[in-house]
C-alpha cells in the first residue's frame, strides 16, 4: 500500500477515524480505490484490537473483528469473515501456518509509532463520540425544518388545501434530505402518498449503498412498491426535493406515478423540463402530472449549504479530492 506516507500523530489518527465513523456503510474496496491510508488506518485500528504477541484462536479472533465492526468500524459494509481476510492478505493480522492461531501483524511506519500510543478504546471511544455529536447536528437540523411545517386543515377552497398539502408532504422529503447528508450524500428526499397517507420515503445514497440507481425517488418508490405489493403505483403522489433525473422520471412512467411534485429545478441533470422533459414526451404511454418549485428556495439552501461544507472538507483534506458530488 502507501508506503512512502508521512507519519501520522495520534490525534490526526482519532481525528480521521472519527471523520471516516460518519459515513455509511463504505466496502473496503472503495476505500482501497479512493484512498489506501483509510483503509489501512481502518485495519491498523482493528489489529489495534488484538494485544501484541498474544495469540487468538478462530473463534476468539472472530468476536474482536465483529466487536470492532459494531464499534470502531461501524461505518464499514462488511462481516468478521471477509475483514479478517483482507487483514490477513495485507499483513496486518497474521495466521498460523496450521490455519488455527491469529495474532496481530504489522504495522505501517507512517502508523507505528502512534500505534504505540493509542489503543482499541481510545478509538472506539473517539468513534462513538463522533457519531452521537453528529447524530445531535443531525437532529437538530430536523427539528428546524420540522418546526415550519405546515399543518393542512379543510379550510379554504380546494386550490389552498391542495398548496398547503403540498408543502407539508415537501418538508418531509426535506426532512429525509437531511438523513442523506448525515451519511455524507448528497441531501436529496422523497416521500410517495397514497389517499393523504405518507406510504414510505427516501433518501439519496448511492456512495454508501454502492448503488447507481438508490436515488432517494427510487428508494421511496421501491419502499411503495412493496408494502402495496404492486410495482404499479397507480394514484400515488410523489414528492422529492430536487428535480429527477432521466433514470428517475422513467422509473415513475413505469410505475404510472399519478403525479410529481419537486422543488429545486436541476439545470444539469433534471428531466422534467430544465435538460429534457420526458413527462411531455407524447409518445409515451402514461403522462404523469407534474408541479415544480414548492419549497424551491429551501431545497436550493439545503444543497448549497451542503456543498459549501463539502468544499470546506475537501479544503481541510478531510475528503479526497475526487470525492463525488453528484446525486
């Protein structure tokens, strides 16, 4: 891997653990692609795990790496069985030659010597704290978008209840939005409705779920699709921050979307009209109805004010500098 790395402190060490605590279900393959220090300060803190020159059976081994996936390496898409694999074949947890015994391997220099200064808890410790300090940013976010939601009553003619309604249903997607930037995605909700019923949501989160298509519209779609028990999602009403993409707008001519409802416009990549507007197409079978920019000016704030801090990471390196930033 890298072996002409710089050193790292301890607390750089505990620092970028903890950053790395904030996403979501990350293979170690992507860590490997985008950048080899995550991933081998991620196995030097589960070998961490293991104390030095002591030996561990299989079955011992086993509950240290699981112990280490729900703590320290929560963030991590995988099992005890494939971690313990990948620190074997990278040398940082060692097997005996009879298949039996595992003890720690060998720690990078660019790590060694705080490696001799921390240990399994510290790590652990400095994770959990991570999460729960992002988990209160997290909810205090949604409170405030929670607090201005607007109630629907039956006052008013049909056109201000139909408004009011809207916007209520816009600021549960955008509540869902903000589930997707605290696992680091781009801040993109969805909630399909049924009758005035909230049938199910979405968010975006195809970095963490290493899924092109797991687009907040698909996932709230799928979500409807099998609680009805029917991809046909005949009358139902969908609702999503931004404007969707080609992938999505077809998803929702599939599944006979009765109608969309979106805020921000998306003049890169939106198919409802600002690249293309598939829902004119004549030729196609099925003509959902869509109404665009309720609570435009807040899903604009909440996806610039998620790429200013996305930005500011990149700028303090606390993302790699090919980090993607599409939806």
């Amino acid at each position: 891997m890298n072996e002409t790395s710089s050193a790292l402190t301890a607390s750089d060490w505990l620092e970028r653990i903890s950053q790395l605590a904030l996403r979501h279900g990350v293979h170690l393959s992507t860590l490997q692609q985008k950048d080899g220090r995550d991933l081998e300060l991620l196995f030097a803190s589960a070998a961490l795990a293991f104390p030095a020159g002591t030996l561990f059976s299989e079955r011992d081994a086993n509950k240290i790496l699981e112990r280490f996936l729900a703590s320290a390496g929560v963030m991590v898409s995988t099992d005890h069985v494939e971690l313990r694999r990948w620190m074997i074949d990278t040398g940082f947890l060692q097997r005996s030659d009879y298949g039996t015994d595992y003890r720690r391997g060998t720690i990078p220099d660019w790590l060694a010597d705080s490696a001799q200064q921390l240990d399994f808890e510290r790590i652990a410790k400095a994770v959990a704290q991570s999460r729960s300090a992002n988990e209160a940013q997290r909810e205090t976010r949604r409170q405030a978008w929670l607090a201005s939601q607007i109630e629907v009553t039956e006052d008013g003619d049909q056109a201000t209840i139909e408004e009011s309604a809207d916007e209520t249903y816009m600021r549960l997607a955008l509540d869902q939005a903000h589930n997707a930037w605290a696992l680091s995605e781009v801040p993109v909700g969805a909630v399909v409705v049924k009758d005035k019923k909230v049938l199910a949501t979405g968010f975006n989160h195809p970095i963490g779920n290493a899924d092109p298509t797991a687009h907040a519209e698909i996932r709230a779609m799928r979500a409807a699709a099998q609680l009805l028990g029917n991809y046909r999602l005949t009358d139902c009403e969908l609702y999503v921050t931004l404007e969707p993409c080609a992938m999505c707008a077809g998803a929702m001519q599939h599944a006979r979307i009765k109608r969309l409802i979106y805020g921000a416009a998306d003049p890169k990549t939106g198919a409802c009209g600002s690249v293309i507007d598939l829902f004119a197409e004549p030729r196609l079978n099925h003509h959902t109805t869509v109404r665009a920019g309720v609570l435009a000016d807040e899903s604009r704030r909440l996806l610039s004010s998620f790429f200013v801090e996305r930005r500011e990471l990149k700028r303090q390196c606390s993302l790699p500098p090919d980090a993607d930033e599409g939806e």
